[in-house]
C-alpha cells in the first residue's frame, strides 16, 4: 500500500518554479531514495511534503489529502522531517532539541527518547549539552532523533550526509536501517550521495532541475549507461 503518494506536484518559491509535475509514491515499509545534483528540486520536493512551499496538485498521506494542511497537522497525521543541515535551536540542550519534537506524542516521550538513546548512545551521554557545541555529525543524529520523537510512519531525511566523514555516514545509514528493518518505519531519504541511497533504498527517483528524469530499482538504474556515467562513477 502506497503510505506517500505525489501526483502532478508543481512548487515554487515567490516567482521562481522549482517542481514541475513530480508523480510518485511510497509503499509502506519501504526505504526510497530522491537523488540529483544540487538544485534538482530535492529539499523543495521535501518541504513541499511538509508544507512549507507553495505547491500545486496532490500529496496524500495513508489516503489523506495534505496539501491545504498546517505543517503541524502533517506532523500529526505521521510524517516526521530531519531537514539539510539539521536546523537545530543551537543554544539549547540536545534533550531540549529532543523534546520540541515530541509535541504531538507528549504521552510517548519517554519511550521514544529510550529509542532515540539506543540509535545514538552518544546522545544519551551529552543530553545536557548545547548543540551549537557539537560536531556535525552529533548534531544530524539530534535532528534524526528529533523528527523520531513525533511518532512518526514515514520519515523524510534531506541530506544526511552532507558534511559529514565516512564513518559518520555509515553509522547514520546503521540508524536508517535498524529504523526501517526493525521498527517497520518508511524511509524517504533526499540525497547527493548517490552511493549513501543506494546502500539502502529498493527505489530511486532521479531529479534533475525539478523535473522527475527517472525511477527504478538500483539495479534498474545501474543498467543505464547514460546515469550509470552521470551519477555512478563508471
């Protein structure tokens, strides 16, 4: 069953347009990556889930209608959001941070800061500490852990990556997939690293200047000589 479902999405900040008739869909359990170049329209198609941009057409959540929504009721229909580059309040505490993500599901907060704390250990030691204090890498696993707190079916994650080294990718693709394998959570992962999506999605959407170029499985788009030289290295 599609739990995320886009059809003919056109978005724009004030004059300048920057989706074109995006259609696509989430199946539920899934893990499914958006990948382009910078500038494809990756973080509008985001915030256009969430309601944040102006938009047209249709976006659909368990079989809800969402695009005249508040940001807040798409929250609380079960859509959780970790955006680039972690937007965190940078003089409060990490349990702070945690926490304003809790305001729909204030009768969980305990549980899911347990869950929170087993994804990241680290943060269950620095709870007391303030973000702006953090590396980089801490601070995404606080954004993660944010969106979390809501309770959320489907989680949408913008760049996860960016910035960060290696080891650091790796253990927030760890998160992802403990997230989506054990606790049956769907995944919309946004990214320019196009081998950190295709470690862990079954489906991939390529955006190229807000315009959907193409879907398919990885191996599906490994087999096109054209993307494999644009986007795969070969």
């Amino acid at each position: 069953m599609a739990l995320l479902e886009i059809t003919d999405l056109h978005a724009r900040y004030g004059m300048a347009k920057s989706l074109h008739g995006i259609s696509l869909s989430v199946e539920e359990g899934s893990i499914v990556g958006i990948i382009g170049p910078n500038g494809a329209g990756k973080s509008t198609l985001m915030d256009s889930i969430m309601g944040l941009v102006e938009n047209t057409g249709s976006i659909k959540v368990a079989g809800q209608e969402t695009t005249r929504l508040d940001t807040s009721d798409i929250v609380r229909l079960g859509v959780g959001y970790a955006p680039e580059r972690a937007h965190l309040f940078p003089y409060m505490s990490v349990r702070e941070n945690l926490l304003v993500g809790a305001f729909t599901a204030r009768e969980t907060i305990e549980e899911k800061l347990e869950q929170v704390h087993d994804l990241f250990p680290v943060l269950k030691d620095r709870w007391a500490q303030e973000t702006a204090t953090q590396s980089g890498g801490e601070r995404q696993m606080v954004s993660l852990g944010r969106a979390l707190m809501s309770d959320p079916k489907i989680l949408l994650v913008d760049e996860p990556t960016i910035g960060l080294a290696p080891k650091i990718c790796d253990g927030i693709a760890r998160a992802l997939k403990r997230l989506n394998q054990e606790m049956g959570l769907t995944v919309v992962i946004a990214e320019q690293n196009v081998n950190f999506a295709l470690s862990l999605a079954q489906e991939i959407h390529v955006l190229e200047t807000g315009s959907l170029r193409v879907s398919g499985t990885p191996e599906q788009l490994r087999s096109d000589p054209e993307l494999t030289k644009a986007y795969f290295g070969h």
